[in-house]
C-alpha cells in the first residue's frame, strides 16, 4: 500500500507513474496558481517550478493560505515553493524569484516542462510564450477576480489509449476464424439432453444461429429491421423450456453479429496521418505511429485486433472456459502480429519504437482511443467571440481578458483606488462589456474560494494531459461564483 | 482576519464581511473535504470554527488531506488539523474535538449555539445524524461530499429547503445470506463470504444469534439443514486452530467437502453453473509473505492457497494476545486472508479472480478519492455559506459535480422540503422531565393528557411502547437513557404527523406545540412548493417498520440480509 492508494484506484499505477515524471512550470503567483501547484503536489507530481519576482502583498494575505503576516517582504514564489515542498517530499518544489517575462523570453528555459501554467497574461503575450512551447507542452492559463474567473487550455494534440470505456468486449462473429468456428461446430444442439442444451453458451448458439441465416441467405449478417427480427426468430427456435436463459442472452445480445465497424473518429485519425511525417506529431509521435500501424492492420486483416474480453454468459464450466481460452489466444496472436507491423514500420521510418507493454495496451483498447486537437491562444478569442449564445459568459470572457491586459500594459496587479481604471477596462473588454463592472470590483483581487475552485478545475486538467486516460474540456472554462455557474466554450476537435 | 479583504467587501458587502468574521461555524469531517474547508474558511476570515473527528490520520490519507503527513500517522486527525493549520497560518482559531459526532455531549444546545454547519463527511449515518440536529436547531447547512471525480455540495436551510433525509439516498449493497453461502454469482459474493462469514467464524467474535432467518419452509428447509451443519462445523474446526493439521482440515473442508454438499442439492444447480470442488496442488506457506506483496497480480490457486496458508499461520500466533480478531483492510494479516480464501471460493463457482489490490477496494468498501474534487466541492460550499451570510438566498444553488463537454457541474436552486420526509416533515418540540419519570407518566400525562393523543407509539432508536407492548411503561427515563435524546411519537389514529420531542433533565414541563394533521394523500402527492414561499414543513408518517426496528421488519423467508457495511469498514468515521 501506498500513499496514492485512494487515486491509484482511479488511473492505475501507470497513471501515477507518469505523475511521477512530470513537470510543470508555473509563471507566477496567485492565489489560484498556489492551489494549482498545492493539488498537484499532493497528487504526486515529479517536479514543480514557481516563478514570481514580486513580494508578499497585502492582496495575496487575503486570498492565500500560505502567506500571512509572518512571511511579508519575502519572495511570494520562495514562499508558496516552501510551504507546499513539505506537503509531500516526493514531489521535488522549486521556487525561483524571478519575473516570469524572462522565461517567456527565454525559450531554453521552458524546453523541458510537460505543461506550464500561467496566470494574468496579455493575449499577445500568451501568444507569443505559444509560439515557443506549443511543440512540446500545454499551456493553462488561470485568471480569478473576486467571484469570477476561468481556465483556459492550449494543447496542438491530446490522445488518450486508455479511455476508461465500459466495456471492451467484442466478438466478432461476423469473421470467424478456425478455432472458434470448429468448437462451435463440435456441438450437436440437437443431440443434447435438456440440462446440457441449457448450458450451451450463447456465443455458440450465435454462431449456429448466423450459419443458418448464411444458408437462407446470401448477402451478410442481417441489417435490415425485418431481417433483423428473422434472426432472433431462428435464435428463439432453438428454445427447448420456457425462458430458456441462455437462449433469452443469445437474443439480447443479436446485434453483436453485425459487422462491426471502426469507429468514426478512429477512421479519421486514419485519415490524418495519412500522407504525413510522423515526426510533425511531435510529443505525440509514438500515438500516431501506433494508429498508421493500426490502420496498415485493418488494411491486412479487415477488423480492428480483438481485445479477448467477453461477456458474462451462462455456460457450463468446462464451456466457457474453452471459450475464454479461444479468445484469449485470438486476442494475443492479434497482438503479435499488430506488434510485427508496428515493429516493421518503426524500422522502415526509422522511429524508435514504443515498448512491448505500451504496444500491447494499445492493441487492447484501440477501438476506444481516443484524440483531441486543440486550438492556440489567438483563435480562441478570435472564435468565441462568434459565439452568439451564452452572451453573459462571453461578457465575462471578454472582461477578464480585458483586465489581464490593463494590468500587463500598467505594470498593475491591482487598480484599487483609481476609478478612471473602470473606463480602461471597457476599453480592453473591447465590445462585450457588461460584465466589466464585476471585474471592476474585484480591484483584481481573488475570493480564496473562487480560486480554490479554480485551481481545483486546472489541477484536474493538468492531470487529464498528463495521465493520457481522460477527456480534458475544450478549451476555455467560464466561473460565475454568484450564478453558482460554469461555461465551457467549445472549439477545437475530437476524434473517438 | 487575514486582511482588508477589500474584494470582499466590494463584491458581497460590508454587512457580510462582518457577518463573516463574527460566525461561529461547526466543521463535521477533518478528512480530505474538512482539510480543505479549514484553509477556506481561514482565509475568509470566518471567526470562529469547532472542528470535530473521532478518526486517526491513516497512510491513505496523505493524497489529499493536505494539513497532514507521515509523522501524523495514527495521530488524531481534529487536533492534527488544528495545530499544523497554525503552523501554516497564525490566524487559525479553531476548537478541535476528537469525538463521534453522534455522542450525546454534541446536544441540540450545543448545535443551536453555531451559525452554520458544515458537513464533510463519508458516512450516511453521520450525515443523517447532523442534518436531524441542523433541521431540528435551525441551523443552515452545508453538506459536501466527494467520490473520485464526482461530488456535490447541497444547501440545507431548515424550514425553507429540502433536506439531506429528503429524497432518498440509495441504501449500501445488502446480499441475500442464500447467495452468499450457497449461489455466488459475482466475485464479490466470495468475498463477502470470505470476510463477514469465513473470516468472523474462525477469528471474529462470537456472532450474537444466527445469521439465518429461522422461518423454514418447504423450499428452503434442506438448505438451511445443510448450511447449519456446515456452520457447526467450522465452530468445531475454530476449536482445533492451533492443531498442525488445521490448514489442510480447513481446506478439505470449506472448498471440497462443503461444495460437494452443496452440488448434492440437485435443483439447485439446475439453473446455474454448478461449482467445481478444489483440486488441491502443491503448496506452501513459506512463499506466502512473498506472494501477498505481489498485490496487483492475480494469484494462481497454489499461490492463494500459499498466502491463506501464511495468513492463517500469521493470525494464529496473534490470537494468544488478542483472543478475537475482527476484518479490518489495513490489517494485512486479516486481508490476506480474505483475498486468498475469496479467490479460491471464486475459482469453484468459476467467477472472475481479483487482484488483492481489487480484493481491498471491494472488502474495504474503498471510495476512490483525489485532492482537486475535493477542492472543487470546498470551494463551492464555502462560496455558498459566504453567499447564505450575504443575504443573496434567491442566488443560493446546491451543485453535483458531472463533467460533461461544455460544464463542470450542474447546479439548482435547492427545491422546498418534502412533507413525506421523516425529519423535515415533523412536529418537534422540547421537554424537561427528572431521572425517574416513567414512560407511562410520559403517555398518560404528558401525551394523552397535555397534548391530546388517545393512542401512541413511542420510539427512541427502539420501540419504546405502543398500544400492544408494554414492558417498558414503569422504565424511567434514566433506565432508558432517554436524556438529550429525541423520542418520536406517532399518532396512532393517524391523524397527527410525527411528533419529535427532545427530552432533557428538569422539572416536568413541556414546551408548547401545534401538531398540524398529516396531509391525506393526494396533498402529499403534490409537486414540491417553490422555496421562495418558504412554507413550513408540514407532515410524515413513521411508523415502527419504517424506522427498521428488530422484529418488524419483513423479509421473504430464507432471504436474511448480511450488510456489506459494517463499522470497521467505515472510512472517516466520524
């Protein structure tokens, strides 16, 4: 047992191990950005940089557990890095007083971080720090006033292998293969006592159900409603007692003999990498050379590999265990001739091929991975504000980037005391100024719930792109903390 | 106060900020929920906060309940809480109890003496405990709770909005005793029969009376026959644990033998896959302390058979000094045990085999949970307190955490109370009588005389009297700890809702109360009312089977019940 017992549970031991080697960046204080750093610590991250220039204010002692009287005139970075070092000796802390403007300037610097997170700034700024890290990390930006705020997330790609998906059984009765083919045909249903012919698991009776169905006809499982209902008719006949149960699991689980299909998004992940340098994918180059070998697989086989999970069934003992035992075998030869095309095209691209577990699990779950492309700072603004819906929250939106800019412009981190900064403000906010007067309000100052809230939220999403098993929002979150409300704006794509 | 709190002040108001710092707030949790709460409401500024936990700081916490670490293992967590609070913020003020919140000490005075209560709690009983003395005080409250990446947080104003008891909360998985012992039909029936029958009859105590409904009828007799002989005989098998051949007699006996009595009763296994008896291999349990690390894999059956064999050695030696032991899943000798005799069970009946890792999350009814929901669900509740205190209740929601693509979590205006519900539904009033005042004095002088009943029925957390039983009318209050309790009295003419009198030492007097009349059934049909009306809670009936007592209640005939949720399976207990 360990300390992660309780997530472990959630992401398994290879989800915490890419916690472990991760690391995150993070460009300045806030209370936000200190909650962020403070859940990902606790949550067993590998290494953490905090970078800050400026001292412990006034401000940051209303909104920040960490920082109180007892720690004014210190580096807010320095401080934040000590407290939350000892939450967890794992995770390694670092705290550099410095202005995050001379890493955003300093491309050396941000190479080698996983994901960096940033709080308050400018859009060209934003854009221009993009530009640099876009190849190889994910950019969070979290911006909390008084009782607003939102997460906005920039990634090129985000795949996931592990989807968590309810199931990964699938039979693929429409391709049978030898071994399946002749245990089903050991069987005589006729020649059977009662007792055994009700323990005859329903894949057998599937499969003696299709091979009636390819003597009445010729043109493939059945697809068609009525067609669909003669099938279940010729499943029903070979009903002996009333409710015969396995009979009853054969009827319910007749869709299963339709020829499935690869899914959609897959198909399109097909598509896109088609033609490229692998290369161009960048962190997610190993992914992409997993799907061309997927996709070189159907090419040879016509079906994706079989993941050799199976339904619950009623059977006899001896039954369902050979049953098992054919599909595990099926699933595991699959699994080595996938391997042998990966390995061919590796050697052919010359790419360093990924490891025998990671093929393997992404073997078993390829009809559910899945991909998200992601859009960069620009286009976001440019695009939600096409958005005709949600207008408040597009207010919002509108007013937090407004005031992000008010303060990089000024050299701020707070206008209280000057009411001309309201009118600046409705400048920055540009055309959708109704909600300026929140901001307003907050002098830009944070609620610690508010952030607490939002660090929260980002620290979940910083996950989800590190762990690769989970579907992260698209891609800028909108908080009203007194509508008790959220808004996702939605733009980039996803393929599953 | 941490600060000028000047956003504060600008966005909910001078008033509020002052009704902030001047609140005394009651925290109920100080686990991975309360840890957070702590920091916010500091931060906030709330003035004054009594923190209460019975429970001890556990390994498994420290993903998440940020105030502790591994030097706090074993230490409590309230008093953890508060001082490494201080450590980290000088302005911590909090009152730290290491006690169960259920404890008589925690009165309806002491509730009535807070401004708000927060719950951040893991268990139903705890959590229905708080909202009966909130509802029943007055007093908001604000129930946060987390599961992995779900959670919610609702807002409970007594009088105005719904309350936790007010819709139902689905009850902890219960198995039929038959599937249990005879019919295992998923992994986790062998596991609950490896822990709460296996284990319990070899190491536990002495069970209080058997497990089995005693009714006996024409379909069930041979069964019950069977499964009484076999429980005799593990008595008998507990009796020889020190003999050297207890690890092989317990194996002949429990996977061979009992299976092979079992797959003797033809019609049962007409319908069902029918269990293999164990083949028994080569095994030893010098590999078992090995074999139990390896926690993540699934054992082959010599290997299962190599850790029970160890366990068993190991909990053996223990019994000299203990005399009893009881399943606890961080106990790793009585875990071994478990997952080892459950994957075996699991191999004959041919169900899924687990990982001990597995075993534990299911016998040890473990909830996942991780630092940043926590976070999420803190932050919304002290956001919502904050907005109570502001006077913005039109703008109170209550929130459940449930990502989809375009939000976070869907959040309501808490809707209005459920007039059916068993504690926002009732009458409630407050009495003091001395140590020996009767229950008979109480009916006849109190009931019938002071307030009008002709017949009632009177409940504590047992049936105390109705008009058939009687043994309890010349107990006193004191022989029935009745003191800073609740009783409940139902009318049995079924006229009047329940009455909730809660009972403290003093001279005989009753504090007076209008008992409304149970609304008829199509009122109590009826959609809920808006909150904004803000109508008092009006009626329920409760019944003796409704409150679950012994010996009323009804179950098919063989069709026991054994709860998966036992105390020492409680997480943060509090």
């Amino acid at each position: 047992m360990n300390k992660y017992d309780r997530q472990i549970r959630l992401w398994s031991e290879a989800g915490q191990g890419s916690l472990k080697s991760a690391r995150h960046l993070v460009l300045g204080v806030t209370a936000a950005t200190t909650e962020f750093v403070k859940n990902m610590v606790l949550a067993g991250i590998g290494h953490v940089t905090i970078v800050d220039g400026n001292s412990v204010t006034e401000a940051d002692r209303s909104a920040s557990f960490f920082m109180h009287h007892d720690v004014d005139g210190s580096n807010r970075a320095q401080v934040i890095a000590q407290y939350i070092q000892s939450l967890n000796d794992e995770a390694e802390v670092v705290g550099a007083a410095e202005n995050p403007n001379h890493y955003i300037q300093t491309p050396e610097l941000l190479a080698s971080y996983d994901i960096i997170i940033t709080t308050r700034l400018a859009d060209d700024i934003l854009m221009q720090l993009w530009k640099n890290v876009c190849k190889t990390s994910v950019l969070i930006q979290i911006d909390s006033y008084g009782c607003v705020g939102q997460v906005r997330s920039f990634f090129l790609w985000h795949t996931i292998v592990d989807s968590h998906p309810e199931s990964r059984v699938e039979l693929y009765l429409h391709n049978l293969w030898s071994e399946i083919e002749s245990y089903s045909d050991s069987i005589d249903l006729e020649a059977l006592e009662n007792h055994d012919h009700e323990h005859i698991a329903f894949v057998v009776l599937l499969i003696k159900a299709l091979q009636e169905w390819k003597r009445r006809h010729h043109n493939g499982p059945p697809s068609t409603l009525p067609e669909k209902k003669e099938f279940k008719a010729i499943i029903k006949a070979f009903e002996r007692t009333y409710d015969q149960e396995n009979v009853s699991e054969a009827v319910r689980n007749a869709w299963r003999v339709s020829v499935p299909k690869v899914p959609e998004g897959l198909s399109k992940l097909f598509e896109i990498q088609e033609g490229c340098n692998l290369r161009e994918f960048g962190l997610q180059l190993t992914f992409f050379s997993l799907v061309r070998a997927l996709k070189q697989f159907v090419a040879k086989y016509d079906r994706l590999p079989l993941s050799g999970d199976l339904p619950d069934m009623k059977s006899d003992t001896a039954g369902y265990n050979r049953i098992v035992e054919i599909y595990r075998t099926k699933a595991k030869q699959d699994a080595e001739q996938f391997a042998r095309v990966y390995l061919n095209l590796c050697q052919l691209e010359g790419l360093e091929p990924a490891s025998q577990s990671e093929i393997e699990h992404f073997c078993k779950n390829c009809r559910h991975i899945r991909a998200l492309r992601g859009v960069p700072p620009n286009e976001d603004k440019r695009l939600n504000l096409r958005v005709h819906e949600d207008s408040e929250f597009k207010s919002i939106f509108s007013a937090i980037c407004g005031a992000n800019e008010y303060l990089y412009r000024n050299h701020l981190t707070t206008w209280y005391g000057d009411q001309s900064a309201a009118e600046a403000l409705r400048d920055y906010s540009a055309h959708y100024a109704d909600q300026v007067g929140l901001v307003y309000d907050s002098s830009a100052e944070e609620l610690h719930s508010v952030s607490a809230f939002l660090g929260g939220i980002a620290a979940q999403e910083a996950t989800k792109f590190t762990l690769h098993q989970y579907t992260p929002f698209m891609h800028t979150l909108v908080y009203d903390a007194i509508k008790q409300a959220t808004h996702v704006f939605l733009n980039g794509e996803i393929f599953n | 106060m941490s600060s000028t709190q000047r956003g504060l002040r600008t966005l909910l108001g001078e008033n509020a900020v002052k009704r902030i710092r001047t609140s005394k707030v009651l925290l109920v949790g100080a686990g991975g929920i309360g840890c957070e709460l702590i920091k916010e409401l500091v931060v906030a500024g709330f003035g004054e906060i009594h923190l209460v936990d019975l429970d001890t700081i556990d390994l498994s916490n420290l993903n998440r309940q940020f105030l502790f670490s591994q030097q706090h293992i074993k230490k409590p967590k309230a008093l953890v809480a508060r001082d490494v609070a201080k450590e980290f913020n000088p302005n911590v003020n909090i009152v730290a109890y290491q006690d169960n919140i259920m404890d008589a000490k925690f009165s309806v005075k002491w509730f009535e003496s807070f401004d708000l209560v927060f719950n951040a709690l893991d268990n139903a009983q705890a959590r229905q405990h708080v909202n009966k003395m909130c509802v029943a005080t007055n007093t908001p409250l604000f129930d946060c709770g987390t599961a992995g990446f779900l959670g919610q947080c609702q807002v409970i104003i007594p009088g105005k909005t719904e309350c936790y008891d007010c819709r139902e909360h689905p009850a902890p998985k219960s198995f039929a005793v038959c599937t249990i012992r005879s019919t295992p039909s998923l992994p986790i029936h062998s596991i609950v029969w490896a822990k709460s029958f296996l284990f319990s009859l070899l190491f536990g105590p002495p069970a209080a009376e058997s497990q089995f409904d005693e009714t006996e009828t024409d379909d069930n007799r041979e069964e019950l026959e069977k499964l009484r002989k076999e429980q005799n005989e593990l008595g008998d098998l507990r009796e020889n644990l020190t003999s050297p051949d207890f690890m092989n007699k317990l194996v002949h006996k429990i996977f061979m033998e009992d299976i092979k009595r079992l797959l003797s009763m033809d019609a049962m296994w007409e319908n069902r896959r029918a269990p293999v008896p164990l083949e028994v291999p080569e095994y030893s349990s010098k590999d078992g302390q090995t074999l139990a690390s390896q926690d993540q894999r699934v054992w082959t059956t010599a290997e299962s058979l190599s850790v029970l064999a160890d366990s068993v050695e190991r909990l053996v030696s223990r019994l000299e000094a203990e005399k009893e032991i009881s399943f606890d899943k961080d106990d790793e000798d009585t875990l071994d045990f478990v997952a080892a005799a459950s994957n075996l069970r699991s191999s004959i009946f041919g169900l899924g085999l687990k990982s001990k890792f597995a075993v534990k999350e299911i016998a040890g009814n473990i909830i996942p949970a991780i630092a940043t929901t926590n976070a999420i669900v803190s932050g919304l509740g002290v956001i919502e307190a904050m907005k109570y205190l502001a006077g913005l209740d039109a703008d109170l929601r209550s929130v459940n955490i449930w990502r989809s693509a375009d939000r976070v979590f869907t959040s309501e205006k808490p809707a209005a109370p459920n007039p059916e519900c068993l504690v926002s539904g009732v009458a409630r009033t407050t009495m003091t009588a001395p140590a020996d005042f009767t229950i008979n004095q109480l009916i006849e002088d109190i009931l019938k005389l002071k307030l009008g009943y002709s017949e009632v029925s009177i409940l504590s957390d047992r049936l105390l009297a109705d008009p058939d039983y009687d043994d309890n009318l010349e107990k006193t209050l004191q022989e029935l700890s009745l003191h800073d309790k609740f009783v409940t009295v139902i009318d049995d003419d079924d006229e009047r809702v329940n009455l909730e009198i809660y009972i403290t030492e003093g001279p005989v007097n009753i504090e007076q109360v209008e008992i409304p009349l149970r609304p008829n059934q199509s009122e109590a049909d009826s959609e809920l009312l808006d909150p904004a009306d803000s109508i008092p809670p009006i009626s329920s009936k409760r019944t003796a089977q409704d409150a679950g007592l012994p010996g009323t209640t009804s179950s098919a005939p063989g069709q026991t019940f054994v709860d998966l949720t036992e105390q020492d399976d409680a997480i943060d207990l509090t």
